[in-house]
C-alpha cells in the first residue's frame, strides 16, 4: 500500500471512530490510536481484520457489541464478519459499483473501504425526499447508530461531590470514624437529572416525505431519555404515540404508531393540535419545564392566529422551544408562511431536519438546551 493510499484509509477509519463516539461510545484518542495500529499490523485491506480490530480496542465491553455493530455496518455498508467467515473484501458499497481490473482481480480493498465512508458521508447530506428505496434502507440503519443525550437540569437533591458547600454530617461521621481525627471536608452540590422531552411530529400531507424519519428522530430521542420523553403526532389531531416510540426494535416502533395514527397524510391544524395537547397534556405538568421539540413544514390550513397565541402559551410553560422545520436548510427558502410567522416569536431554536446530519444536529440541539 502506498503511502498516500495508508494515509487515506487512516482518516476513513479515524472517522469511524469518531462516529462511533458521535453513537455514543467512550472513544478515546488512546483507543483510536490503538485501533489504528491494530489495522495496520492485520492490514486495512482486510475488513474482517478492520472489524475485529475496532471490537478489541474500541468497545469497552460486551454492552457496546451491538452499538458497533450497528455502526460498523452503517459506516461501511457491510455486515460484521463471524470469526468464522474468511477475510473477503465485499464489493457492495452504498449502491456504488467498483470495477475489477483487467485481470478479473478486485479492486484494492482500501478502495473499497474508502468508497464505502465516502458513500456514507454523502447520503448523510442528502434530502431525506429525494431517497430512493434502497438509499432509505440505509439511513434507517444510519438512524439505528444514533443516540441521544438527555438534556439536564439541576434537582433540589444534593449529591456528594469534589466542590460545593461543605457537608457537615458526612464531614463529622469521618471525624468520628477517625476518632476525633480532622478529617478532608466532605462537600456536596445539587445533582443533575434529565429533563422531559415533548416531540410532536407533524404527519400532515406536505410532511408526508419525512413523517418516517421524523418518528425513527423521536424513537432514537425516546431511548436516549427513558421515561422522561412523550411523543405526539398532530395532523388534523393529536395523537399520542409514546407507547409505540418505547418498542425497543425501530421497525416495531414505527408500525404501532402508524397503526394508531388515524390522520397520516391528512391536512394541517397545528393550533387546534397544540389547543389540545396543552388542554389535555401541558397544562397539567407535562410541557412544565420541559424541552418542546416541534417537527413541522409550519404550513397551517386552520387560524393562523390560534396557531401564535397557542405558541405563546407553550412557550410560557416550556424550559425551550425547539422548531424543526425540513425546508429550513433548503437553498433560498424563506420563513414567510402563515404558520411559521405566527410561530417563529415564541421559539428558541429554529433549525433544519431534511438530513441525516441535520438531525444529529437536532440531537445536540436538544441535549444542550
């Protein structure tokens, strides 16, 4: 292998494993060495050796086995190879042909492996609309690698901690321990805890192209935050969907919901939808500092001005007001509907939600906010 080809095949593979610490796995520099290293000594041509180096220096336990995987198979578009499978370098890459040479040989398998994140990277900026069928197999198994961090909030509760006030009771038990000793001053400070996360999915006819990654979002967003997050579909009505999003298999997940989802493709009444759900739900605690995530076009076929004033409502009780919209990162498109005017005053982050990418961004968004 040439020297510039070994150079190429290391950033493909230090950007596997900056994915897999985007998925969530404790990625260290040291590790990433490690694992460069690894592939070096089996060869990066080999993608057997690429995997099994990845699982022996990556992983910091069985638990992260099938996050990696999910995520080996996303970034290079194969499936992991058994211990028991012979190191062949696979030809199919993200719907991308490489050509053998004159002599029926394959092509050299760091093309392969290069071809292949290469082919990821662009299908991640992709519109989510434009896919074609098997290009949608594929960010659902891309989807399938993300995860989220919940966004935190401080408890009343105090935790022991390395600064704070001084906790005088754990302060004196070791004094007391030590015999009158003086001991280190204990300290204490407020813990952190997740805060609830509200996602209303817009699944109205003109957000028909992205209603099914929009909910594989709020599966990934449900699991990252157990417990602590509610999902609702608003269309001409509001449905709520959190028992489907909590299937664990995503595939599962979305079937129950479009089976309880009665208005899939219908029209848009976003303020009677969000009337009902701070009627019914927020009102009552639900949308009380939390973080509100709404997935809409903003094209509204009911009163505008129910729409703003149900805005402003929301984002009274709401910690922040997060308004993902799939046009927003579109080339020359302008927040110039009805709906989104009359919205826009009472939300904290207007963001974009046509891509893969811009969805990871979506999941910073909310863990930061």
């Amino acid at each position: 292998m040439t020297a510039v080809a070994r150079h190429d095949a290391d950033e493909v593979l230090a950007g596997f494993a900056a994915a897999l610490r985007a998925g969530g796995l404790p990625v260290t520099a040291d590790r990433t060495q490690a694992f460069l290293r690894g592939c070096a000594a089996v060869g990066a041509d080999r993608r057997a050796g690429v995997y099994w180096a990845g699982r022996a220096t990556l992983c910091a336990g069985s638990d992260d086995f099938s996050r990696y995987d999910s995520v080996f198979a996303a970034w290079f578009d194969a499936r992991p190879p058994s211990p028991a499978q012979p190191a062949a370098t696979t030809r199919r890459v993200a719907e991308a042909d490489l050509e053998s040479g004159e002599d029926g040989e394959e092509a050299d398998g760091s093309a392969v492996v290069r071809a292949a994140a290469s082919a990821v990277e662009v299908l991640r900026h992709r519109d989510l609309a434009s896919l074609s069928p098997m290009e949608r197999a594929a960010v659902a198994r891309l989807f399938a690698g993300l995860r989220a961090r919940p966004p935190l909030r401080r408890s009343a509760r105090r935790a022991p901690a390395r600064r704070g006030e001084v906790d005088v009771r754990r302060t004196l038990r070791e004094e007391l321990r030590r015999g009158g000793e003086p001991a280190q001053l204990r300290r204490r400070a407020r813990s952190r805890r997740a805060r609830r996360v509200v996602v209303l999915v817009d699944v109205s006819g003109s957000m028909a192209p992205y209603a099914d990654s929009l909910l594989r979002w709020a599966h990934v967003v449900t699991h990252g935050n157990p417990g602590r997050t509610e999902v609702f579909t608003v269309g001409t009505r509001l449905t709520r969907v959190t028992p489907a999003m909590r299937l664990r298999a995503g595939e599962q997940a979305l079937q129950a919901a479009g089976e309880a989802v009665p208005d899939w493709s219908g029209g848009t009444r976003l303020g009677e939808s969000l009337q009902a759900f701070l009627d019914r739900w927020g009102q009552r605690g639900l949308a009380r500092g939390a973080v509100i995530v709404v997935m809409s076009d903003g094209w509204e076929r009911g009163d505008s001005a129910q729409l703003g004033a149900q805005m402003r409502r929301l984002h009274r009780l709401a910690h922040r007001v997060v308004w993902v919209n799939p046009h927003q990162g579109k080339l020359g498109y302008l927040p110039v509907q009805s709906g989104i005017v009359a919205a826009l005053p009472s939300v904290d982050h207007f963001i974009a939600g046509h891509s893969l990418a811009t969805f990871e961004q979506a999941l910073r968004v909310v863990a930061d906010a």
